[in-house]
C-alpha cells in the first residue's frame, strides 16, 4: 500500500509539473521578425546552423547562392526539412549593378534553377548580393515574379561583429522587420540561443517573409 502512495504522489507531482511548465513553453507571438542567412548552402556550416535553429524552437529564411544550391543539394533539402524557407541569392554573388541585363538573368534564373533541382522549390524571395539594387536588377526579379528582400538591421556578422554584437543586433527588431545574418560566422551560430531568448522575451517570433509585402509575418 505505502508503495502504490508513494507512485500515486510521484505521479501526481510529476503531472503538476507538466501542467506548470507547458504554458511557459507555448510561446505568445506579439509580433514577427524575419531572420535571415545568407551564402549557404554548404557542408561545413549549413548542418550546425540548421541545428541550432531547430533547437531554439527558430524558423529562417535562407538566402542560398545557385553555385553552392548546385554543389551541395542534399543541404537545400535539409533545410527545407528543418522547416526552413529558401530565397535567390544569385548564383556567383556579384554586383549586379555593374552588369548586362543579360548576366543579371542568368545569375538570377540560374538559381532559379538550382534550388528547385535540389529541392528546394522555385523561391519567390530575391536578396541582391551587397544589397546592391538598380532598375536592371529589379526589372529581371519582376521577371521571374520575384520580391526583392533587403534588410532593416545588419547584424554585422560578416564583419566579424562579436556574439553580443550580433544578439544586440537582433534585439533591435521591431515587428515585421528583417535581418541580415550569414551562415558562415563562428559567432552568428553561437548567438543563436541566445537571441531565441531575447525574442522571446519581447514577444517576437521569427515568422516567415511575405512576397507579397516584403515583410515578416506568421508563418502561413
């Protein structure tokens, strides 16, 4: 008798715990802001960064490079499974503004190409490498029916910004805004629990990118 009192209390401290800790999992969404890495995909970085975002219970937009879409399918995959959404990042990363109309269609429309060979569907999303945008450019993502995708707060990765930079970064996101990350920096990784936290605690979700408005919004 004593031993089914003690496993009935155990329970039943156990199913109070649940009870406790389950609000405070479900996360209340006062508002999106849209993460995004660009560069990727690729071996080295893409499987640690994908990690990590799932684990911090985050969702991204990955702006992928065609060459590296091509070279590294099964990663468009991955982060396609990792409920990931993917974006046109060009396929060679150049200015696009010091070229022919005739290269910007083919940087574009060949990643076009590559991420949907690689499974990553047909992205409606387009980020210009640099940021670096003309009439040429945007009249070439009107082409392929693509919205183009800037950025409201650069978190300086690229340019060797500090773990803290970057999370400080993040922390400047108001509703529907976007921010530039890229895959391959050591501290963007290790930033990652650590801006979940402080989104969290401001109410924001990482949602995912309209093509319609070219903002953040809950993932449809």
């Amino acid at each position: 008798m004593r031993v089914l009192s003690t496993f009935l209390a155990a329970a039943a401290v156990a199913a109070a715990s649940t009870v406790a800790v389950a609000p405070a999992q479900a996360a209340t969404c006062y508002g999106y802001v849209g993460l995004t890495f660009d560069d990727g995909p690729s071996n080295a970085h893409t499987p640690a960064l994908l990690n990590a975002l799932r684990q911090n219970g985050l969702r991204a937009t990955m702006f992928n490079e065609g060459q590296y879409a091509a070279a590294y399918p099964a990663q468009v995959r991955a982060q396609v499974s990792a409920g990931m959404w993917v974006g046109n990042h060009s396929y060679t990363h150049p200015h696009l503004t010091q070229q022919s109309q005739a290269q910007v269609d083919s940087e574009i429309s060949r990643t076009q190409q590559a991420i949907a060979a690689a499974g990553g569907g047909t992205p409606r999303l387009f980020r210009p490498p640099y940021g670096e945008t003309n009439g040429t450019v945007q009249a070439v993502e009107a082409k392929y029916g693509l919205r183009q995708i800037i950025w409201d707060v650069d978190s300086g990765d690229w340019n060797n910004a500090s773990v803290d930079a970057i999370v400080q970064a993040n922390a400047r996101l108001t509703n529907g805004q976007i921010i530039l990350m890229h895959e391959w920096p050591g501290n963007t990784l290790a930033a990652i629990p650590r801006i979940a936290q402080t989104l969290a605690s401001r109410g924001l979700c990482a949602g995912m990118i309209s093509p319609q408005t070219g903002r953040a919004v809950a993932p449809g």
